[in-house]
C-alpha cells in the first residue's frame, strides 16, 4: 500500500510485562480503497510476523489506538478481534491486549500435500499436543488467584480438618453447582475431594465388595475402570452410540454404573433427556447407584445445557467433579455430591484411610468462588475454547463428532487408516490419541481422539491442518 500526504502515523509507545517500550507504527490511508479495519489488521500481523512485536508485548487498547489514529474504536477492536481469532493476540482479563507467542511461525495455513510435504521430528518441548485431558492453564489471572492465596492465608489452620471439606468451600460450591448445573443440592450434600479419581476411590471403598459388578461406558474412562477393578470389582463394559450410554437392554446384576451424560468419553455424546429419564427409572427399579462424571460439562457450545443427572434423581445419583478441567489438575480440588446418608458413609470411609484434601488449597479455591473469579475465568474460557473447537471442526469437519461440549472431539475413521495418520502425525510433531486405549474389550469405535484444551490456537490450526492431509492421504489410498 502507497502512503499519501492524507495518512496518519501514530508511534504509541507501552509498557510491556518486562517494562519495556514498544513502538507502534500504525498509518490509515482513507484515500486508499482498503477497508481501514483491512488496514490496521494487516499492518499490526506484519509487524507480529516480522518481528517488529514479539511475543508478550501489550498493544495499546482500542479506544486508545482509536483516538490516535483518527479512527471509530470499532475500527481498531474489529482489527484486534480478527487478530485475536487468527491466535496472533492473546487477552489477558483486567491487564490489555498481548502479542500471542506462536513460536516464530505464522498461524497455520494449510498443509502442503502429504506426499510431498518434508518430514521432521521436532523437539518434545516443540511437538503440537492434540490429546485430550488437558486443559490451557496459561491464561489464568494470576493477579486473582495470588489473591485468592494471600486471603487463604489469613485463615487459622485447622487441628482436625473437616472429612466433608472446608465449610466455606462447600457453601461456594453447592451454590455455582446450583447456578451452573441446576443442582439442588446445599452445603450438607457435598464432599470435597481432590479430584474425580479420589471420589470415585471414595465410593468404590465404601460401597463395593469384591466381585461386585460395576458397569462402565464402552469405550469409557479408562481410570475409572482402573480404579473400580482396583478395589476388586468386577467391570462390565457398558455400550454407547452417538448420544452416549445405551440405556435399554443394560446388564443385569450392576451394584452401580459409571457414566459422562453432559459429554461422553471419548466420543462426544451428550445423553438426551428421555435417556436420562429411563437410566434414572432402571436405577429405582435395580437398586443400583448412578455415577455421573461431570468432568468438562462447564464448556458447552451452541447448545443449551442440559441438568445434571443429580438434578433429575438425588436419590439414586452421585455426581463427581473437580477443578482439573476448569483451571488446572495441580489445583487437586473436586467435589463428591450425594444424598446425606450415602455422604456420611463416606466421609467415615475417609477417616478410616486417613484421605484429606489441602485445607489451604480449598480456603484459596472458596475465594476463588466467592469473588466471582473462578466464574469470569469460565466465561472467558468458554470463548477461547469456542475458537479452538472451531479451528477442529473446520479442518476435520467431514469426520468429528461430540463437538457441542468439552474439550475434545471424536474423529470417527474406518479402522486401517488411524494407525498411519497417527504415526505420520507424530512423524511431524503432532500428538493425537485414538479410541483404541478408552475400551476395555475388543474395539468397537474407531478414530481419533483430538483434544484442543492444551494448544494454542494457532497450534490447533496447524496441528489439525497436518492430521487432515493425513487423512486425505490415507482414504485415497487403495
């Protein structure tokens, strides 16, 4: 673009997180017929892909790059909000607008034709890590959660911990469960544990005997299965389809079933509520106890949510969540949610294995709830993993299910490609899981498992861009 006597150059200059000084150089030509949004979006990517910024520096805010260059703020933030799906721009809740770190690269266009593209092994700190179970835990506010710490540690330390969990934790909790997963459920009714695992370690030595039959999604948590056989029971794999858990025709003789309803996995289901209905009616009419994992059901996209088993039958249901997802596993905070009764035989059961969760963790995690951090951290969670499903779903489109909630979806393959286009991907850096390792019997979905949580965005887009030239590589194979 040729500037004329008509442009506007404006050099701003901000301190960056290392209180370094960035100059800006960014000019409008309103002669020029290029839009200006055009303009300002296409001058400040230059400048991220030449180097002129770099990664972790603030660009000024809308309103304030808007006044200096002469411009609507709409200009400037349609601009930044372009940037900011590309993945060249990073937000960070209360402190601006950054420069993304994408490594040196530009955000991902797409693969050159696998057969010809140049194969390489990258470094393990430099692979593209597509797996599912692990979430971004980079864009927390730290500013809240150091907060959270020091007001945590105004609190006495307690002599004899809580075996249900730290009174305030507990009343935080039932009410976001409340709010956020129509849970009717109080303070009285809740566990604090330090993870699904430790729940569902919990459950399994108060309530099962050895050879006791437990029922488990097929293809399902694989540490659930683990940790069920662990305590002597007997697995049953439990089928699933495309809207989870097959509820008609379930095996006979269950002590208790184990099941993901807000987001099956692996394959992305989401249990309709005529489902819900007829497991919560075969749970009343066999006795048998209904364990909900509700482990991503916080992230949900285009849908509207659906309530929580819990909601629908406390009676006959236990719902298991934790923080792990939401803001990081090392928090090692969740929460087991029961009728009272089933809640008081556990809590003994934790006294007796002498199972406690940190007092200090859960105080911080309370003020996490009670100052609304944890909720505007889901909010704008929700947003950056709508983007990265959306990068997901345009390059493997044809083939991914189970993508209106969580933090992975299921790319359903005839079985002899998945081996090949696993292999090539990891050939050039790309990690991906497949459903293979999720059964407990014989395989009966085949694909791949892509998780989109711990990747940037711009990660994601490459990552899936190589996986699909994979994949047009392999079916047109003969």
């Amino acid at each position: 673009m040729a500037w004329r006597n008509t442009s506007t150059f404006a050099v701003l200059r901000e301190t960056t997180l290392r209180e370094q000084q960035v100059d800006l150089p960014v000019a409008v030509d309103r002669s020029d017929a290029t839009p200006l949004v055009v303009q300002v979006g296409d001058q400040l990517r230059a400048a991220m892909r030449d180097g002129a910024l770099r990664a972790g520096e603030r660009l000024p805010s809308s309103r304030s790059l808007a006044g200096l260059l002469g411009v609507s703020r709409t200009v400037v933030t349609e601009a930044y909000q372009q940037l900011y799906a590309e993945g060249w721009l990073d937000g960070r809740h209360g402190s601006g607008t950054y420069v993304a770190d994408v490594h040196g690269d530009r955000p991902a266009e797409p693969a050159p034709d696998a057969g010809v593209a140049p194969s390489f092994h990258a470094p393990d700190p430099g692979l593209i890590d597509l797996r599912p179970g692990r979430p971004w835990v980079s864009a927390y506010d730290t500013a809240a959660w150091r907060r959270a710490w020091r007001a945590a540690g105004d609190l006495p330390m307690s002599a004899w911990p809580d075996l249900y969990g730290d009174p305030m934790l507990r009343e935080a909790l039932a009410d976001h469960l409340r709010r956020a997963r129509a849970v009717p459920a109080g303070p009285g009714n809740v566990l604090i544990t330090r993870g699904t695992g430790n729940g569902l370690d919990l459950l399994a030595a108060t309530l099962l005997k050895p050879g006791d039959r437990v029922g488990v999604e097929e293809p399902g948590y694989r540490s659930a299965r683990r940790i069920f056989a662990s305590r002597g029971a007997e697995i049953v794999p439990c089928p699933v389809d495309g809207d989870g858990l097959i509820v008609d025709d379930l095996p006979a003789g269950l002590r208790m079933i184990y099941t993901t309803p807000a987001h099956q996995f692996p394959t992305g289901g989401r249990l309709p509520i005529p489902r819900r209905e007829r497991l919560l009616a075969w749970a009343r009419a066999t006795g048998a106890l209904v364990v909900e994992d509700d482990y991503d059901a916080e992230f949900r996209y285009d849908v509207a949510p659906l309530p929580a088993l819990y909601g629908l039958g406390p009676e006959h249901v236990v719902l298991l969540g934790t923080l792990s997802k939401s803001l990081s596993p090392d928090v090692g905070v969740g929460w087991l949610v029961a009728g009272r009764p089933l809640l008081d035989r556990v809590a003994r059961t934790r006294k007796e294995l002498a199972d406690r969760t940190s007092g200090p963790v859960q105080r911080a995690v309370a003020v996490l709830l009670d100052r609304g951090d944890l909720d505007r951290h889901l909010r704008r969670m929700r947003l950056e993993y709508a983007r990265r499903r959306e990068a997901v779903v345009a390059a493997l489109g044809p083939w991914t299910k189970g993508d209106t909630a969580g933090l992975h979806v299921l790319a359903e393959l005839p079985e002899h490609v998945v081996p090949e286009v696993v292999a090539g991907a990891r050939e050039r850096g790309v990690l991906v899981d497949t459903t293979i390792r999720h059964h407990h019997g014989p395989p009966r979905v085949h694909g791949l498992v892509v998780g989109y949580g711990s990747a940037a965005l711009h990660d994601v887009r490459r990552g899936c861009g190589i996986v699909r030239t994979l994949l047009d590589h392999a079916l047109q194979e003969p």
